[in-house]
C-alpha cells in the first residue's frame, strides 16, 4: 500500500511538474506540436523570436543559443536567404536556386536539431507575389516529403501578399492553406504593410495609413481561413517597419492588436477564446522594449528578428579584428615577431566563431525581451 501510494504520488508530481519539452520532443516541429508552441506562448504570455539565417553558422549560433537558454526557436529563410545559402553563382531562374537553397538549410537544421536538444520551428520568411514560383517549389518537397516520411520537410510558410487587395489575399490563401492542411504545415499571412526595406521589397515611400491593420481586415481572415486550418498566424501591421531607425520614426500600436482580438471574439459570439488570433510581429529589431511587452500581452507568438542579429554577427569580427589587427596583416609576421606565422588568427573557424559567440549573445537578449528564455525548462 505505501509502495502504491509512493508510486502514485511520484506521478502527480511528475505530471504536475512536466514542462513544454516533455510535450515537444527535439527535431523540426511540425502539425500540432506548432499549435501547442504557439497555445503555450499565448498562455504564458511571450512570443518565440523567428531569426533569419543565411548560413550553417547563424543557423547553428541560433541553435546553440536555444540549447544553452532552454529556448524556444524559429529558424527562417527568406527569399534572398535561399539563394545566398544556395550559392550567389548558381542561376536562380524561376526561383530555382532560391528552392535549392531553402532546402539546403532545412536539411541542416533536420540534421542538427536533435543533436541539440531542442525543438525547432522551421519557417520560410516573406513570400511576394512576384516570389511564388519560390513557394509553390517548396510546396512541391514537402508533398514528396510528406509521402516519403509522413510529415512535411517545414513546419511552416508566410505569404506575404499584402500589396495586394484583401479579397486577393484571401483566395490565395484558401488555396494554399487547403494544400498545406492535409500535411499539417502552418501559413503566415500578412495584411497591412511593413514598411522600410528588406529582402530587395522597398515599402520605405509607403502611405503611412497602410502601417495599421483594420479589426474588420482580420476578421474577414479569421471568417475564410477558420474553415479550412486552424493552423495559421497573421502579421497584422500596427506601425511596424523593417530595419533600425532613429527614435521617434517609428509610431508602434499595438494596442491595434487587443482592438482586433476583441472584434473577432465579439464576432465569434460567446463561446470565443480571449484570443482568437496568433498574432506575428514583424520589424521587431530595435523595437522599444515597452511596446513590445504590449504586442505580447495582444496575442503576439513570433516576433521576427534580423536586422539586430546581422549587427551582432559583423560586430563579433569587429572587435575580433580590433583585438588582434597586428596578427592579421599577413601570413607571416605580427607583434610577436617577424617570422611568427598568423594562422591561427586567420584560420575561418577562429573568426567565423567570433561572429557566432556575438550573434549568441544577442539572441540571449531577444530571448530574455519576449520572455522566452527557458520555457523549455
């Protein structure tokens, strides 16, 4: 009996006690395991940052940084990310080095993840009309994937569409989010724009007015998407622009946000939850830690970062180079003497980490301003 009763009592604290990671195992996270990354996020209340990479090594600093914090990640490609993980001398007709290199990185994080210890949001970042031959590629790998393992090679994919009018977002949206639920992969979809430049998309002349999302726009999101997959979040704009500028160029609202949670409760009618909507947060580097707080208390799951990850990559060479300029002037020769040779100084893997450990530490920070440091434990 007290044998039982130990038993017992060992599996309600166990049970009481499990943690986000005993529900996520390690790998690439795909169908419902997103949903349940996302749910916890707007539970708790933080959001899992979403960094662009470009490289093997600023997909594993990403990697490093969540395994050491206990952190959830996303790790994305854009556009301009594929190809350049591609190779910049491959030909990229119809977006085919693009493809190539999208899938290149997929593969690596399928690789390591696990080795890692950590799940792993695999996402593909802005997709312009322009670009769909980009996306419909990676549509087409993840059927054949999806066939050959029974699960999709990305947990998820943004369209970004929102130049266009709200009806043609929609129906281009239907039908890939038609396509992606039957394999269980998450669409982002943006409406509104974010301004500034990323990526060769210039929106750094648009109407200001175009910045902030209408509560009705995301309803009418909710209303045709709902039916199909409850597998998608949505970039609502609330002021937000791509890069880092001066204080008081950028007019944030997030409160926009909570006004659009509460119109899609309302319209939804009494057995809606708070927060309907997952809500993504784009332009985020160099955002006031405030306004911030306020888009996760709204809802916000992701917040993409790049811009400020980029400065802590080149910054991390920076100050390598700064410490150790006398002993990469050449090959042979530096302050210890004229024949001492400078390799160790120069060797890729030396320099290469110095930008890592930088980016690491950066990406501690975000992880510590969206409140997500260590929710795995």
């Amino acid at each position: 009996g007290i044998c039982w009763a130990s038993e017992c009592l060992f599996f309600f604290v166990r049970l009481t006690n499990m943690g986000l990671m005993d529900e996520l195992k390690p790998g690439v996270l795909v169908g419902e395991d997103v949903i349940k990354l996302l749910d916890h996020a707007k539970k708790e209340g933080y959001a899992i940052p979403a960094f662009n990479c470009t490289s093997s090594s600023t997909i594993n600093a990403c990697m490093e940084a969540a395994a050491k914090t206990k952190s959830p990640i996303m790790i994305q490609v854009s556009n301009g990310g594929g190809v350049f993980y591609a190779g910049k001398f491959l030909d990229n007709t119809n977006q085919r080095a693009c493809i190539a290199g999208s899938l290149a990185a997929a593969h690596h994080v399928h690789q390591l993840a696990e080795l890692y210890g950590i799940p792993v949001v695999l996402h593909t970042d802005h997709c312009a009309k322009k670009l769909l031959p980009w996306f419909d590629g990676m549509m087409d790998v993840n059927e054949q994937y999806f066939k050959a393992h029974g699960k999709p090679l990305f947990s998820s994919h943004m369209l970004d569409l929102s130049e266009e009018p709200l009806e043609e977002i929609l129906e281009y949206c239907e039908k890939y989010l038609t396509r992606m639920a039957k394999m269980g992969i998450t669409l982002e979809l943006e409406i509104g724009i974010t301004g500034g430049e990323e990526d060769g998309v210039d929106n750094s002349g648009i109407d200001k007015e175009k910045l902030y999302t209408h509560p009705d726009d995301v309803w009418q999101v909710y209303k045709r998407l709902s039916p199909i997959s409850h597998r998608y979040t949505v970039a609502a704009s609330f002021g937000n622009v791509h890069g880092v500028y001066s204080p008081g160029n950028v007019v944030l609202k997030p409160e926009i946000l909570g006004d659009s949670q509460k119109y899609v409760r309302e319209k939804i009618g009494p057995n809606a939850p708070e927060k309907p909507m997952y809500f993504v947060f784009h332009g985020g580097s160099g955002s006031e830690k405030g306004k911030i707080a306020t888009a996760l208390q709204h809802g916000v799951v992701k917040m993409n970062v790049d811009t400020d990850t980029q400065w802590a990559y080149w910054s991390g060479l920076l100050e390598f180079y700064k410490a150790k300029e006398g002993y990469l002037q050449g090959q042979i020769g530096n302050p210890d003497g004229p024949e001492k040779p400078n390799k160790k100084f120069y060797d890729p893997r030396v320099w290469i980490r110095k930008c890592e450990e930088s980016m690491i530490k950066r990406i501690v920070e975000t992880f510590e301003d969206l409140n997500c440091k260590g929710k795995l434990a």
